[in-house]
C-alpha cells in the first residue's frame, strides 16, 4: 500500500482532520500535536495508515465490528446493486432485503420472531426500554416499568442508555438522567473480594442471587426488564461462571420479568455461536444487536423480540395509541438487510463459526501461556474470538496497573503492527484490560501475531 497518497495529499487529509474533525472519545488538545494514525484501507484482517504502514488489526474496527473482515467484495457488490434498485423506502413500508434478512435471522433464532430495524446499537437498546415502558402502561397501569441493568455493562450512548450504564466514567456529567433504572451488580469472578458476602464456591449463583435481591427490594411489581450484556464487552471482557444464566433466567420467570439481551457485541458469531446467550440455553424475550450484523458494510442495528412481546402491541383499531408508536429514518435504509444477508451468508458459507471456536481456543491458550511467563497478567478471560487480559501490578491483592501502563502496552503493540483494544473498567485510573477481538476468519498465524505482540510489548513496559 505504499505510496497511496502523495505528500501533498497526505498533509491536506491530515490538516483538515485536525481542523475539523471531532472525533469520538477522544481528548482532542493532546490528539492536536499528536501524529494522527489515519486508517485509508483494509482487506482482510489487515488495516494501513496513510503512511503505508500495516497493521493487523486484533479489535475489528477498533470497537469489535469487523467480524467477516475487511474488503468484502459480494457485500459492497450487494450494496451497490441493491442501492441502484432501491436504496431507501421508509420502514413502515416492507422491503425485499428486510424481509429476507427478518427471515434469515429469526431461523437462528429460536423462540424469537419479531424484527424491528434500526441503525446503531443504542437506538435498539433505547427502542426496547421504550417497549417495557409501553407494555408496563398497557398492561399493568404504569407500575412495572423499572429496567434491571448491571455495574460494568454498557448498552449505549444516549441520555437513556447511560441511565442504564454500568461504567461510571462515562456517566459524570451527563445527568440528570432518566429515571426508573437500578443497577444489580456485577458477575466478576476474579473481583469478588470487592464484593461483599461473596463465598468461595458457587459465585456465579450467588451473584444471580444478589440481583433477586435488588427486585425484592424494589418490589417485583414495579420491576419489567433486566437488560444485560451476555458477555460483558467494554466492561472488561466479563464471563459470568457456571450456575448464574440458569439462575437468571429463573429469576426473570418467577417474577415476570422480561429478559433483554444486549448482542451488540457478542451477536452474530463473535462468540463461536450465532448469539451469546445460545451458550447458556437462555430464552429472551427481547435481544439487541448493531455492529456485527452486517461487520460494519452498512449501519444496520436490529431489536429481535418474542411473539408474546409483539402481541402487546398489536393494534386495537379502536384505539390509536394501542401500537408501538415509533419510527427510525434510517432503519428503512435498504443497504442493512442486504449487507446483513451476505454477512450472515459469508459466516455460513464459510463455517466461520466453527473457526471462531477454534481460533478462540487458541488465543485463550497464547493468552494462558503468557500468563505463565508475566506476573503482570492476573486474568484471562474469554469466549470465542472476544478476549480479556486483567493487568494488575499485585497478583495477591489484585491492585491495577496504571491507565498509563496500559496506553504503553497498546502504543508498544502498534508499533510491532497489531492493533489491540483496551476496557473500560468504569472507575477513573482502573483502564486495566487489553480486549481482542479479532474478525472470524482468523488463522492461527494471526492468532500468534497477535499474542506474539503482546509477549514483546509486555516484555518492554513491565520487564
Ligand atoms: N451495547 C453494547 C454492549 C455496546 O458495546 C455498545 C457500543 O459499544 C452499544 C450497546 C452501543 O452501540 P452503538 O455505539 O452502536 O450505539
């Protein structure tokens, strides 16, 4: 990719980044006088700057995205003939692709039947607390309207989604926020010493548990949803152990509970199955999904939901607020389902889900071995290709590094070519895990690039 751009070109893109261009989660005085990375192309798992220089890219797209990998031709090749045909019709209308993608996507999904189409993962996530709202005022006059989410998980960026947001950080200074959410706390094993009450064995029980207490104190009439991440992404790459899914779903059972599942990480093969919670026999009644459902090729994000939810807002002609009152510009954006169609086709065809498995034993293994060898990593933590590597400066008492020891960790990374993420650990100064999630189509070569890198960046930063 060398000599992609001339100096000229080069120097004008970087200008006019620099002067206009407001990036996300970025502090921008710093990123001023930096030396912006520029990403101009990708194919495959591999990314290059504006200077020509090659990345292997372990976070797909930077925030897990990417699951069939860049330069998709059959995918732009569909997006482009179906644009041409016809590229948008608003989503009150039916379309081609949004109903062979419905179609397509309910086969994978057992028990679900319903799918409502919108653009980004917050706006699935803000459309399904609408409908609890909803259903709690048609069905149980306004009282059992309070959402359920978790300390550490994160279901978006609005006003709302962080009234529903575990990680603090992101929180300070956006509220006041939207009342009628309550936090339950989190599943981390490797943390339960923070936890009070927490025992040796069956933590995963016990942490199931601690939410049936939250109801009981709210009192189960008022409480219509618990939303959670399947596995905790930004949060810290957080698989709940043995015994807490069954226990949650009990839970939910007993007290009438509807059960939604955040996938806008973990969905569409990002775990080694189509959806996270397909690993623990969960039934949702309602599942969010965004970046992976059509890798990044079309802004496409989908709110799957039972029959039993959809009844609720079947429309009583005789009464005009009865139906779920909601629209989405964009959701009626033809692009999505075609894009989403040959993503999931790709994933079959290519029996990516299988490669997932594999690849993601692997990385856990590079993953343990690294262990073994630098004291600094105090847990590894995964599901498929989705990743999580805890650094602590302390194996006994589990102090963290520094974010600055972090941020060396993921600089020294990119400069031996591979892209790594970094978690959020939702208490200021606790940034203290490395994330991979790599596209599905990795190689064990990839793999042990990836972890290659890491050996050698850890080595620098910590000895
Ligand atoms: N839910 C989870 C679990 C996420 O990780 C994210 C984004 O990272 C969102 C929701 C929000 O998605 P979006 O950024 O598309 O609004």
């Amino acid at each position: 990719m060398e000599g992609m751009f001339s100096d000229n070109d080069l120097s004008h893109v970087v200008e006019a980044d620099k002067a206009h261009v407001w990036h996300h989660l970025s502090q921008h005085k710093p990123y001023e006088t930096s030396d912006p990375r520029i990403i101009v192309e990708g194919k495959g798992m591999r990314v290059w700057d504006q200077n020509g220089k090659e990345f292997l890219d372990s976070v797909s797209g930077g925030v897990w995205t990417v699951n069939v990998g860049y330069g998709r031709e059959s995918i732009a090749n569909a997006v482009r003939d179906q644009l041409l045909k016809l590229n948008y019709f608003a989503g009150s209308a039916g379309s081609i692709p949004g109903s062979l993608f419905a179609e397509k996507l309910i086969s994978k999904m057992p028990g679900l039947s319903r799918v409502y189409y919108l653009n980004t993962g917050s706006e699935a996530n803000e459309k399904a607390f609408k409908m609890v709202r909803q259903i709690a005022h048609k069905k149980y006059g306004g009282k059992k309207h309070k959402i359920l989410y978790r300390d550490r998980d994160y279901h978006g960026t609005t006003i709302t989604c962080l009234s529903a947001g575990g990680q603090d950080e992101r929180n300070v200074q956006y509220g006041p926020f939207t009342p009628g959410f309550v936090r339950v706390p989190h599943c981390l094993e490797y943390r339960k010493h923070e936890q009070d009450g927490a025992p040796e064995a069956n933590y995963g029980e016990w942490a199931a548990e601690q939410i049936e207490q939250v109801i009981l104190r709210e009192g189960p009439d008022t409480v219509g949803a618990l939303c959670l991440e399947p596995v905790t992404a930004g949060g810290g790459v957080i698989v709940p152990p043995e015994g807490y899914w069954q226990k949650v779903q009990d839970i939910c059972d007993r007290y009438d509970i509807l059960l939604h599942i955040d996938e806008v990480v973990c969905g569409v093969g990002r775990t080694g199955t189509w959806f996270g919670y397909q690993h623990y026999g969960l039934k949702p009644d309602m599942v969010t999904m965004a970046k992976g459902v059509a890798s990044g090729y079309a802004a496409i994000a989908c709110l799957v939901t039972t029959e039993e939810v959809f009844n609720h807002f079947k429309d009583d002609p005789t009464d005009k607020l009865n139906h779920f009152r909601d629209i989405s510009t964009f959701g009626g954006c033809t692009s999505g389902p075609v894009a989403a169609l040959e993503n999931m086709r790709i994933i079959e065809d290519e029996n990516l889900l299988a490669n997932t498995d594999a690849m993601g034993a692997r990385m856990m293994d590079n993953l343990h071995t690294l262990m073994d060898k630098h004291r600094v990593i105090g847990d590894v933590r995964g599901k498929g290709l989705f990743c999580g590597v805890e650094l602590v400066s302390d194996r006994t008492t589990k102090d963290v590094v520094t974010e600055a020891h972090v941020a060396a960790v993921v600089a020294e990374c990119g400069a031996r070519g591979v892209i790594i993420g970094a978690s959020n650990r939702s208490v200021p100064g606790k940034n203290n895990c490395l994330c991979f999630s790599p596209a599905l189509i990795s190689t064990a070569d990839d793999i042990d690039q990836i972890t290659d890198a890491v050996d050698g960046a850890l080595t620098k930063v910590f000895g």
